[in-house]
C-alpha cells in the first residue's frame, strides 16, 4: 500500500481509541474530532515547499524559512468531512474550502452528486480533501474524478480510518492522491461499515441516527 502514510503519534492513537468507544458521548467525540485533525493536518502538510524570508531578530539578520507560499483547499465530503474542517482551519487559517455532496443510488449502486462548491482556481492550490471513514473508497474516488474534472493536480487524501478496500480502490482509481489516516482497520462488514471501526462518524458526532 504504497498510497498509505499511517500517523503513529501517540496523541493521534490516544485519541483515536477513545473516539472509538461507544460509550464517549457526541460532545466528546466531536472535540476530540477536532483535536485530532488538528494533528492530522501537522502530518500532512510535512512535506510542504519551503523557502526563506530575510528578517531582522533583536540580535541580527538572518534568513528564515517561511512557506514558499503555495495555496491550498480544503474539501470536505458531506456531512461527515466537515467535522475534520475546524481542526485543520486552525493550522491553516488561509485555505479555502469546498464542499462535495454524494449519495449511492440504491439500483446502480453508483455515488450521485447532489451539491458540489469548490473554490475557482483548484490547479493553484494543494487540495486536501477529508473524510473521515476510508470504507469502500467509492465516494472518496468519485469525488476526486469531480475535483480533477475542475482542475485539481495537487490532490491528498485525509481521513481518520481506512478499511483495506478503500485504499486500494484510491490505488486503482488514483495513484497520484497519496491517503494519510490514523488508523489501518481490518476490513469491511457486509454493511460496508469499518471493522473494528467506529461505528457511523457522521452519527456519532451529530448524534444522529
Ligand atoms: N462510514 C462511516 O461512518 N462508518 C463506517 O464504518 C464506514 C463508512
């Protein structure tokens, strides 16, 4: 799974297994949501262009690194995406943000758009997209066909956990988008739900049902 980069950050895998019980409530959950993409975000903007700036220190002049100024976009898929938005916006104030919303149609089995808002100038920006649950892969896959269709190039892939299905349905629909997650699960139920998992994430922090 050359595609996957897991993060062990004892805090990310601390607050995962509490995420993870059933009995943490919607508040929690969703603060730790928070946290926690907080943290993800740390990890997945490693590899960011650098370049220096020339500053003046109480002491002296020097030249420091600064970020080379490379623009990004968030794009959360609905509704779950969204409750990883606030914990990144936090590092990165400045991104713009998108939002994808898919449904499967229950016949074709196939993810249908019903609302779709993205920044204009996609091919400028790193586009991390989010979702928290990697299962099948399908939505994350069809939503990343809808980004490139509007000119994206720079494309990661967030999310809390993967089920060894979705990664490789990334891998096979799009080698290019590297996947970042906390957590490599075992595999899919027959629901299509994540195993151990953590149950429905836009459930758990809605409170929903
Ligand atoms: N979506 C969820 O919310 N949970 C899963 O386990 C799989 C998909």
């Amino acid at each position: 799974m050359d595609n996957l980069t897991v993060v062990r950050h004892p805090l990310v895998q601390h607050k995962l297994t509490l995420m993870r019980e059933k009995a943490t409530s919607t508040a929690v959950f969703r603060q730790l949501l928070r946290e926690i993409s907080n943290l993800l975000a740390y990890e997945i903007t490693r590899e960011q262009e650098m370049t220096t700036r020339r500053i003046e220190t109480p002491m002296c002049e020097m030249d420091a690194p600064v970020l080379a100024g490379r623009k990004m976009a968030l794009v959360s898929i609905l509704r779950a995406g969204n409750g990883l938005l606030d914990g990144i916006l936090e590092l990165i104030p400045s991104a713009r943000v998108g939002f994808v919303g898919l449904y499967r149609d229950e016949e074709t089995l196939k993810p249908v758009q019903y609302y779709y808002k993205v920044p204009s100038d996609l091919g400028e920006r790193l586009v991390i997209v989010v979702d928290p649950m990697l299962a099948t892969g399908n939505s994350s896959a069809a939503a990343i066909d809808l980004l490139k269709q509007s000119g994206a190039r720079n494309i990661r892939f967030l999310c809390l956990l993967a089920a060894p299905e979705g990664v490789r349905r990334m891998a096979e629909a799009h080698p290019d988008v590297p996947v970042v997650t906390a957590a490599l699960d075992e595999k899919l139920n027959e629901q299509g739900y994540i195993v151990p998992g953590l149950g429905d994430a836009g459930d758990r922090m809605y409170g929903t049902r």
